[in-house]
C-alpha cells in the first residue's frame, strides 16, 4: 500500500475512534494529524515528556489522546497488512490494498460482499498490538482498552 493510501487509511480510521473515545478533540484532529504524518517520531517523544499537556486555571491538566489513536491506529494498520499479505501472497498487491481496507467496517462496500474475515486469534492479536502500543505512550489503562476494543470492532467480523 502507498504511504499515502497509508495515511488516509489512519487518518480515517483515528478520526472515527477519536470521535468514539475524546470528541473533544475534534477540532483539534486535522492538525494533530498533520504533524503526526510529517514527523510521527516527534509526537512520540513528545509523549513522554511533559510538553503535550496544557494548563487551565490551578491544577487543571488535559493530555491529548489523538497522538495516541494516531500512533496505535499505524501500528494496527501495519500489523493487519501483515496479516492479510500473509494469507493472500498470490494476489497482487491492489487486491491486498483493497482487502485490507475492506476488513475495516468504515470501507466495506454496500453491495452485501465481506472480505474473508480476521480469524479470533488474528483478532486478539490486533487488540494485544493496540493494546500494548498504547500502554508503551503511557495512555491509562482504561482509555488504552477502549481504544484497543474500538480499534478491533472496527475490523470486519464475519
């Protein structure tokens, strides 16, 4: 898949999970995104410092979740790809394109056609990809499994 396909796959999908999890951070999102896909690295060491936070009033500390669902939406993005070129190496990449974009639920087509589901261990092993790339950017572990199970149920299960 081209980088560009690439990033309007994670761009979609972090917006639909970004709505589900912080709509807060809605009108944030374009331009969290924009910097996240010009240097990805940058967001990540920025999420362990302290420079992501911003202050209200006495106390008040609000830590933005989109660079979060933007990196881990990557990282399971990846990962599926993976696992559909693993499944189907004698199709050629558009049909590998295609497919993975299909098993997302957002992208299947209306015509009633499901792309060859995820099997529950490929399932399990997407929240546990999720799951961990969000613990490691030290999300809470309550939003990091919200995140994780919204990221699975966004995948096509048959």
């Amino acid at each position: 898949m081209e980088n560009s396909m690439i990033e309007q796959l994670v761009g979609d999908l972090s917006r639909d999970l970004v709505t589900q999890v912080a709509p807060q951070e809605l009108p944030l999102f374009r331009a969290n995104s924009e910097v996240f896909f010009r240097n990805p690295d940058e967001l990540a060491a920025n999420r362990t410092s302290k420079d992501d936070m911003l202050g209200f009033g006495d106390g008040g500390i609000v830590v933005l979740i989109t660079p979060v669902v933007l990196m881990v939406t990557q990282q399971v993005v990846m990962f599926v790809m993976e696992q559909a070129k693993k499944s189907a190496q004698e199709q050629g990449s558009t049909l590998i394109d295609e497919s993975v974009k299909k098993m997302f639920k957002k992208f299947r087509p209306e015509d009633g056609k499901k792309p060859s589901p995820l099997t529950a261990e490929q399932l399990a092993q997407v929240r546990k990809v999720a799951l961990k790339k969000a613990q490691e950017l030290k999300l809470s572990d309550e939003r990091a499994k919200l995140l994780a199970d919204a990221l699975v149920g966004s995948l096509a299960i048959a």
